[in-house]
C-alpha cells in the first residue's frame, strides 16, 4: 500500500477523539471528520449514532460521497428534533472554527467589530448551545496564526474560560480535542489551556509552535499522532473515501 | 368552514412598513420565496426579518426593504455565504439580533405559547450575550438555583411558509424529509400566511401522504394561497431540487449594482407568472 497521507493520519486523530463515547450522535463537520466518525463506527465505537445529513439517523456506514439512495435510514431526526438531542447532552459535535483561542473559544460568526463586521461569515449557528450542553472537538484544517489566536472575534462555542464565569454553562462543558494539519491539541492542563498532544508525522513542535497565534502548553515529550493501522486504511480507502474526497479537503 | 384562499399578493397587502415578518424553511430549502418576491414588487419596507437564514434574507437586504434580521445564521447551502447579506452586514446597513439556533427556536416556541421567555443554556458565555445586551438571565427559582438565558419571546407580526400541499382550509402538509420550524413559526404569528405547491380539495391531502405529513392544522393559519414553484430557487422536495445555476446567478448579482439592477429588472420587477417563465427560459449566460 502506498505511504500513509496527512489526510489519512488526520482521519484516525478525529476518529480517535470519538473513542469511548459509546451511543451517542456523532456530529461530524467537514469530510475528514466525517470520515473519521465513520472509522470510529466501523471500528472500536459500534454504538455510535450518525446522520444521513439531512433529517435522518443512518444506519449503514457507507463512503462520504455515497449518494442518497445508497444510505439505510434507522430513525427520522429532522432539525427541530436535533435540539432534544443537543439539550440532552447525548452528542459530540466536531466543528469547525474560523477563530479557536487558547482556551477553546470558538468564533464561525464574523470577523472585525461585531456591528458592522470585516467579513461576515455564516453566524454563531448553535455553536453556543452545543459547547454548553455537550462534547465539542474541533476540525481546522488550515492551522495558522490567524485560526488559532489570542482572542477570537466574537465568542460563539465557548471555551473553558467562558464557561467557568457562568456555572449553568460549564455544567455539562467539554471540549475534548483540537484536530489540525499538523498536530492533535487539547486542554488537558491544570487551567485548560491549550495543549500539544502529538504532532502528525513529518511535523516538528517548532512548526507547530509557529503556526500558533497564542500561547501553547509543549509537553517535554511530545508524541507522534499514531498512523493508521492496515485495517483502518483499508476503510479508509476502499470503503470510507474511495474516490478521495480526503485529499481535496487537505491537499498533501 | 372557511375557504382561505386567496392569492399572494392579497397576503402581502396586509403588510405594514416596519412590521417584523418570520419566514420558514432553513437555509436554501423550501423558503417562501413567491411571497419574498410579492414582497419586493410591493416594496415593503423597514422590516425585521426572522429566519433559519437563506435568499430570502439576502433577496430583502438586496432590495434595501431590511431594518433588521434576527437570525443564528445565513447560508445558502451549497453557497457557504450569502454575499447580499454579507455586503448590508459589512456596509452596516442593517441591524441585527445574532443567537444560537436553539434560542430561536425557543424564542419562536414562547411566542407561540404566549409565554415572556423560555429558559435555556445556550447563549451562556457567549458573545451572544455581549452583542445583544438586551438578553437577560433567570434564575431557577427551585433548589438548584441555575442562572440560565431568559430567551425572550419572538412575537411576529406575521409568517409565511411554504409547503407542498395545502387544503381550502389552511391544512398545509410537507412531502419532503424535513418541516424545519414552520409550525412553529405560525405558532409565533398573529397574520398567519400558506403558501404551497398545490391547493387541493378538502380531505384529499391523504391523498397525498400519510396523517402525519399534514403538520399544519387549519387552527395554524389565516391565509392560503397555491403558489406553484413558491419555493424557487431553494428547494422544495419531492417537487423540485435546488436551481443550483439560478442561486449561482443570484449570488453574482452580488458583484455590482449593474448586475444587481439586471437581475432584479429580469426577475423582481414581475408578476410571479412572469418570472416563472424567465426562469424556464433559463439564466442567462455570464
């Protein structure tokens, strides 16, 4: 088999950040981690619930780009009923984010001042109500100072700071794991603050370092983000994502 | 029993400047667009606009008929953003009420329960609360005593939404896999506004789809009206798909105001039976 790409190594971090969530409705934006909460299912978390995006659960786990027909729905879960989940806390969303901070704020609203934005992008969405109600990763594919910075713009999911100055917020609050191109993050540290948890293979802790617009917490020894076992690179090639679509998402 | 039909723009004559108007569907899908469209033929202004964000938000900014929209997000699906929305925010033209998709989706719930608020989590910690500094909190008055949003009621002037089939009566019934927030905005409503695919003959909605896709009971709705293609350009299935080459045409009516003014003379400025046949004749090539 040919040498393991970025993409591939990226898929399994975001799969990993599902492990031992057990049966609870993954939420995966963009395609790697839409991938990767796909190999978690078909590998060590079978319990995980996943949508056909649209208003139903899936109960197959076909390719990314498989067409709508090719999809076997188990349950009708149209937007409305997606906030019972949400408040229930039975979900682990991975979003995306165009600003993240060190401490896990997450800004998809606008850039520049609020009233009258730089450049006004898609709005907060339910980004608050999820950080507050459940499990949050995120999935940033272009890791720059200019996405992971000082403070964001406009707080829409909130990070531990945020969380800790309103205590109905922080109550059911996590955000569990940062994946980027070059390295996995999270915010096991003693204030959750930023942390680097493995760099991907290939990528030094300067490169990381660099790319960082705020400050990071570098561990002593900081791993290799583990590569894809033969197994899950099958799935992901074969079954997962056989026309690609990974690579269009994070070009090597 | 009544007989509610009417046609669209008897619907949108009832509209006031200043009035604050819902809009169901979500996104570009099954958005009530004919009526968006009556809207800006009548040139209806100074609105506050509620919306699962799509065109319909960017149409109304475009026409300079927006005071103010409340929304958690404007998208056009396939389109990540909205370039008519994203010029009226970024030229501070309009004013806005940025919250979570949940606090509005509760908002429109105590509207339609004629409750102030409802209390949630969302919001809590956020800019959300920064940035409307209207927004307050409650607390629990039970033992656990949890300070949570107080998400106030989004009362609406009045809601149009669009559905794949109505009866004379005001039943609206949707086909395809998603009935958003719709009811919900009726619920919120005092001028209660359907539009669909086709109206059909007391009873005969069964006809269609099984009990449980008539969503919409009459006690929902003030007004009917049978609009074929009253979700174009957005979707609206099993009746049609997005007109992905028409929402690209709308989004590049974005670059100037030339463009703008093309568009609009072609597709806005006209009875809706003539824009139907603009668009059949397709979108001119660019």
């Amino acid at each position: 088999m040919s040498e393991v790409t970025r993409a591939e190594v990226c898929a399994v971090a975001c799969a990993e950040a599902f492990r031992g969530d057990g049966e609870i409705l993954a939420s995966p934006f963009g395609t790697i981690p839409s991938i990767g909460a796909r190999l978690a299912r078909l590998t060590f978390e079978p319990d995980l619930v996943l949508t056909d995006g649209e208003a139903a659960l899936m109960a197959n786990t076909p390719a990314v780009t498989a067409d709508h027909g090719d999809l076997v729905r188990e349950a009708w879960l149209p937007y409305r009923r997606v906030f019972d989940v949400v408040w229930s806390g039975r979900r682990h969303v991975m979003m995306m984010a165009s600003q993240l901070d060190r401490f896990g704020n997450q800004n998809i609203s606008c850039i520049g001042d609020w009233r009258m934005p730089k450049a006004q992008l898609i709005g907060v969405r339910g980004s608050p109500g999820n950080t507050a109600n459940h499990t949050t990763s995120y999935w940033i594919p272009g890791h720059t100072p200019r996405a992971i910075v000082g403070a964001v713009d406009m707080v829409s999911g909130i990070g531990y700071d945020r969380a800790a100055s309103a205590p109905a917020a922080a109550r059911f609050h996590e955000v569990r794991r940062v994946i980027t191109n070059l390295a996995v993050l999270d915010f096991d540290t003693p204030d959750h603050a930023l942390r680097l948890r493995s760099v991907h293979p290939g990528v030094s802790v300067d490169e990381v370092v660099a790319a960082t617009g705020c400050e990071l917490v570098v561990p002593p020894d900081v791993p290799v983000s583990r590569e894809p076992t033969a197994d899950e690179l099958e799935l992901i090639r074969e079954v997962l994502d056989p026309t690609g679509a990974r690579q269009g998402e994070l070009p090597e | 029993m009544s007989d509610k039909r009417v046609g669209i723009d008897d619907m949108v004559g009832e509209l006031r400047p200043g009035m604050t108007v819902g809009f169901g569907g979500w996104g570009s899908r099954r958005k009530p667009m004919a009526a968006v469209r009556a809207i800006v033929r009548a040139g209806i202004g100074d609105l506050t606009v509620v919306s699962y964000g799509g065109p319909d938000v960017g149409l109304l900014c475009a026409a300079g008929l927006v005071r103010k929209v409340v929304f958690g997000f404007v998208t056009l699906d396939s389109i990540a953003l909205d370039p008519h929305f994203r010029a009226a925010r970024q030229s501070g033209r309009i004013e806005a009420m940025e919250v979570d998709e949940g606090m509005f989706y509760l908002g429109l719930l105590a509207a339609a329960q004629r409750v102030p608020f409802l209390p949630t989590r969302a919001g809590l910690g956020s800019d959300v609360l920064r940035v409307n500094p209207d927004l307050r909190t409650v607390v629990s008055p039970y033992g656990d005593g949890e300070e949570l949003v107080a998400m106030p009621a989004l009362e609406l002037d009045a809601a149009f939404v669009h559905c794949n089939r109505a009866d004379h009566h005001g039943n609206g019934q949707f086909l395809g896999p998603d009935p958003f927030f719709d009811e919900l905005f009726l619920g919120a409503a005092r001028r209660r506004f359907v539009t669909a695919e086709q109206v059909v003959a007391p009873g005969r909605l069964l006809d269609e789809g099984p009990i449980q896709t008539v969503l919409v009971h009459r006690l929902q709705t003030d007004a009917v009206a049978e609009v074929p293609g009253g979700a174009h350009f957005t979707s609206c299935p099993p009746d049609y798909g997005r007109d992905e080459a028409f929402q690209r045409a709308y989004a590049k009516a974005a670059a100037d105001p030339d463009t703008w003014r093309a568009f609009a003379e072609r597709y806005l400025q006209v009875e809706e039976t003539e824009y139907r046949k603009a668009v059949s004749a397709g979108v001119p090539a660019s």
